[in-house]
C-alpha cells in the first residue's frame, strides 16, 4: 500500500527553521509544505512590491531554503510553500539564486492568479455590504484564496519546489495528495479527508504539544525541543499523525481535537476552494506513542465560490504603554486613563475610536465579571484609531507625557505609530480566477 | 467547579468570528458539559448583550463542542485596538467559568 509523508515547515511567517531542518534531514518525506502567510501578510507585501518591484514575496524565504533544500534534495522531498506572497515569480528567482548558491539542480514552478485586485470593484465586502470599489485609493491588494489545481500541475509537470501566493491553507498539502495519488477533483471524500490532513498540519507545532501546554493540567514533554507534525497518508486519504522520534512534544487525541476545531466554524461544512469538507463524524485515535490515527471525514461539491481577502488602508495606529504598582496601582492607571482621554478629546473626529485598558486587570475580557483583588502592579495601554499619522503621533506622545505630568510612579513607557492595513472579505466566482504557473529550471552540472 | 476542571479549550479567530472548542478531559463528564455549558451560557459570561451571537456545534464521539461567536474581536485582528486582537487568550476566560 502507498503512503505519502507530508510534513509541516512552519506554521506561520516566523516559525522556526529548526524543527523543519529535522524534518528534511532524517524525515524520509515526499512532500515538505511551508505555510507563512497569515491575513494581513499579503496586503503588507504588496506594499512592499509597490516600493520595490523585486521584493513582496517572504523575506526568510532564502534563510529557509538555504536550511532545508539540501537534506530535501538528498532525499527527494518536494517543497511546496506559500512564501511567494504578493510576488511568486520574484520569490522563484530567489529560489533559483539559493539553488545556484548550493550547487543543486531543481525545477522551481511559481504559481500565479489569486490577485485579483483588478477584478474586485463590483463585488461587495462581507463587512459593509458596499462594493470594494468604494475604497478607492485606500484598496491595497485583494488576493483570492485558490485551490489545490495550480500547484498539482506544477507537481505534475515536474516541479521540486512549488511556490505559491494566497490559497487555501489546506490546499498546499492537499496538492501533494491529489498529485501523488492521481485523485479525481469530484472525488468529495477523499479531498475531505485530504483538507483534513492540511488542516491539521496547516499550524506546525499547534498539532505536536504547542499552544496547549497548561501546567498541571496539559502536560508537555521538552517543550523546549518541540517536533513540527507529519502525517502518513493512505491512498483513501485517512492518515496517521505523527512526530519524529527524539523531538520534544505530544502528539495525543487532545492536542490532535484541539487542531481539530481550531478557526473551524461547522465543522460539517467547512468551506475550501475545492471541496466543502466535512469534519463532523472525525474519529481521532491514539494508536501508539505520539501515532494519532485521523480517520471519518468526509466531503461534498465546492460551493463555486472563492474567498477573497481586500486589504486596504484604514488609518493610523498611535498606542502606548505605561506601568504603575503597589497599593492604588489601579486607582493610578484609571487616573492616568482618565487624563489620557481628557488630553485627547481636542482632537475630536481625528481618532475615530480608543480604548485604554490595564493590562493584568481588564486588557483580555473587560466584559467578563471578575473578583476583586489586590494587583501588586498593572500596565496602562492606550490605543487609538486615527485618520492621520500625526494624531496617532500625538496620542503616543500623551502617554509618554503621563512620565512627568501623570500620576506618581509610573514607569516602563512604550510606544508606537504604524499604518493600519484593514482586511475585508469578499466571494468571487472561482471561474473568475485563472490560476497559472511558470518553470524555473536550474541545471548544476557536477564536475 | 470551574469548567477547566472538566474541560480543556483552543481559540481560533477568522475576521471578527472568535471560535472557542471545549473538550472533556473524561468520556462521563461530556453529558454534563452538554447541559450546562450551552450558548445562552457562554454569551452571558463573555459579556455578549445578544445571545443570538453564539452557535454551538457538537461532535460527541470526541466529546468536544465548538462555540462560534460573532462579532467578538472588536473587528477582527486587523484592525482591533484589543492588546489580544486574534482573541487567543478567550479559551483561558472561558474556562474561569462556573458550571
């Protein structure tokens, strides 16, 4: 019986390279998939691109080829990542300059159409219900969120690193299945079951121990050392999750349920580009140490429809930070905040909304009934909404005012004025978004 | 008893969506979790005014349900002002709750 080993490189565009190296070296994988781009990612790379043609793609995209592509060359492990961001083509050329560097021959596929930010005008934002013209100048980028067919054919055609820009998380693992195992795109279970396998490993060490160690109550071994996630897939798409052996973590039912459902909403109808998968009926079985077995999903038609993610400009960020402690620690932060929003009212309508918390009493869940108690110190953290880089300047500066002119004690101020990118959302007929891709071939002729 | 003693929890965020999975530690608590830790519950402890906010979805052969709450991350983590914007530390707060 074939299986294919798909393993996870990262989970997110910071992820550490480490654990994805092991993978490479001893991993013995078919696939090794590098998922990097969160919402705001893309719309802040095309920024970049808009001042610099050759940039907008991953800025660790050379530090982690440079990493991974030997142990992956050496063992026939095919790469397929979303690092190429606002910019795939520019992003395979850098590829092809680690390759070169290396002195290993590869063929490098950039996979090309989910910008569609000359496509969005008439279609009409989830969020306001108006078209996303309307934004006019302040549009920064719409990116659809494509399927698995663009990287299938790259694979197909001979591909040994697939870069991509926006897609389905799911897609840039389910690629390699349907690639690997020829599956029909109407094949509705088996691309549920395969959406599964991405799901699950779309987040790296989320599914192996991380974001759940909970002292005393979810243990982890040598968290330090934690293992990014594999999964041994079989022809009918049921898969075993898995870790390496000797990498710090836990792979379990909990850690294994907990993914399950993570940013799911139905879990019967979870909708992708290429299928809606459902993950209602998922059994979830612990056959071995860290050997979770993943098997009850299922599938059926794709809605027709893509996701597509509009960022655009929404103002400026001004925040800043300041600490008070000891007895009436919170009656100074509620002194200082009231002062904050007195200095503040001049600017009127320039701050289109604030919010001043006390980090340690009410930051997380100021709706949420909690007791009363004795706080030996909190953090003041005021932020601001403005429409223009100066008011936002002016609310960061009235906090570090608080040093001088505020209450007694306070210490520890940060601060800091950015650009708000807000992101939108969007449905466009799939067949509104061709998808493409382009061969890069580098030759190294051994001596 | 707090529902972390029953229970274990994740968040995840899509735009301004919040989903918060609660899942028995132990098969024989799941019924109880099923009866008292219902979406008028939760809206209410969040500090939600419209219950109507929140849906719940089960899968009992994992004994986990999954909450969805509309509306929860003061515009989503783009563009909220929350010291937490993706929401993450909301399965932690739900867990404080009494069942």
């Amino acid at each position: 019986m074939t299986i294919v080993r798909i393993g996870a490189g990262a989970g997110f565009q910071g992820d550490r390279i480490a654990p994805a190296v092991d993978l490479a070296e001893r991993g013995n994988l078919d696939f090794l998939v590098f998922e990097c781009l969160a919402e705001r990612t893309i719309a802040l790379a095309q920024q970049a691109r808009l001042k610099t043609p050759e940039a907008g793609f991953d800025p660790l995209l050379a530090r982690r080829l440079r990493a991974v592509l030997p142990g992956c060359v050496r063992n026939g492990t095919r790469i397929v990542t979303n690092m190429g961001a606002a910019n795939p083509q520019g992003a395979a050329a850098c590829a092809a300059r680690v390759a070169r560097d290396l002195g290993l021959s590869v063929k490098i596929a950039a996979v090309m159409g989910d910008d569609v930010v000359d496509r969005i005008g008439p279609f009409g934002l989830e969020e306001t219900g108006q078209p996303a013209a309307d934004l006019g100048a302040r549009l920064v980028s719409a990116n659809a969120y494509i399927g698995c067919r663009g990287i299938v054919a790259a694979l197909d055609a001979g591909a040994d690193i697939v870069i991509c820009g926006r897609a389905s998380d799911p897609a840039l693992f389910l690629a390699p299945l349907v690639h690997r195992f020829g599956w029909a795109m109407d094949d509705w279970d088996r691309l549920g079951r395969g959406t599964l396998v991405g799901h699950m490993l779309e987040c790296a060490a989320q599914v192996t121990g991380g974001y759940f160690a909970d002292p005393g109550r979810k243990s982890v071994p040598d968290l330090a050392n934690i293992g990014f996630p594999l999964a041994e897939v079989s022809e009918d798409g049921n898969a075993v999750l898995t870790k390496l052996p000797g990498t710090g973590g836990v792979v379990s039912r909990a850690t294994c349920t907990e993914q399950l459902l993570y940013e799911i909403h139905d879990p019967a109808r979870y909708l992708q580009p290429d299928v809606v998968a459902d993950f209602s009926r998922v059994q979830i079985t612990e056959i071995g140490p860290d050997r979770v077995a993943l098997t009850g999903a299922s599938g059926s038609a794709a809605t027709g429809l893509l996701k597509v993610s509009v960022g655009y400009r929404d103002g400026w960020l001004g925040e800043g930070q300041i600490s008070y402690a000891g007895a009436q620690c919170v009656a100074r932060g509620e002194l200082a905040l009231g002062l904050l929003q007195e200095r503040l009212s001049i600017c009127g309508d320039r701050i289109a909304e604030a919010r001043g918390d006390l980090i340690g009493w009410n930051a997380i869940a100021p709706g949420v009934t909690r007791r009363a108690m004795d706080l030996p110190e909190v953090r003041l953290r005021y932020a601001a909404r403005c429409l223009d880089q100066d008011t936002a300047q002016q609310v960061a500066e009235e906090v570090e005012s608080l040093y001088l002119c505020g209450p007694a004690a306070g210490g520890g101020v940060s601060r800091q004025v950015r650009e708000i990118i807000g992101i939108a959302a969007a449905l466009m007929p799939a067949d509104l978004v061709p998808v493409r891709f382009e061969m890069t071939e580098v030759s190294h002729e051994t001596a | 008893m707090k529902l972390h003693e029953l229970a274990h929890a994740r968040t995840g965020d899509k735009g301004d969506i919040s989903n918060i999975s609660v899942i028995a530690y132990r098969a024989e608590d799941w019924p109880l979790l099923q009866e008292r830790v219902t979406e008028a519950r939760v809206a209410a402890y969040l500090g939600h005014a419209d219950p109507a906010v929140v849906t719940r979805y089960v899968l009992p052969q994992l004994q986990a349900m999954n909450f969805v709450i509309r509306g929860a991350l003061t515009g989503g983590v783009t563009r909220s002002l929350a010291l937490d914007a993706h929401g993450k530390c909301l399965a932690s707060v739900l867990l404080e709750m009494e069942v």
